[in-house]
C-alpha cells in the first residue's frame, strides 16, 4: 500500500472513533460501542504510523486512550 492510502485508512479509524463516541457523550445513551476504540484506534495509529504521518498516530493515540480523558473531564467538571 501507498502511503496516501495508509493516512486515508488511519484518518477513517479517527473518524470512527469519533462516532463511535457520539451515542455516549452527545445523546447520553449508555452504548457499549465505546470499547471499539480499543481496537480501532491502535489500528489507526499503525497505518498512520506506516503512512508515515505525524499527527495521525498522535490523534488515533488520544482516541485509543479517549476513555480516560473523557472519565477526567467528567470528574472535573462534576466537582
């Protein structure tokens, strides 16, 4: 694979992380869909990394470990 290939693929994951998370945090419809993060996301920080990209791993890192940022800032806005 090319390398434009493999951002558009990591770009994707991104973004299906990022859905992944709306029914959660925009409808607060409890959705074990979360957990795919855990597995879509280091899939994006490979081919973003094998794209031979720079911020694409860095965001599907933030969205593998988006649980615990999301668990922080719910702490912190609770208190």
């Amino acid at each position: 694979m090319d390398a434009a290939r493999l951002k558009k693929w990591s770009l994707l994951c991104f973004v299906l992380c990022i859905l992944i998370w709306i029914p959660n945090i925009v409808f607060s419809v409890s959705s074990p869909l979360w957990l795919l993060v855990y597995i879509v996301g280091p899939i994006g920080i490979a081919f973003g990394a094998l794209g031979k990209s720079i911020i694409l791993p860095v965001l599907n890192v933030i969205m593998t470990f988006s649980f615990y940022i999301v668990m922080f800032l719910g702490y912190l806005f609770e208190s």
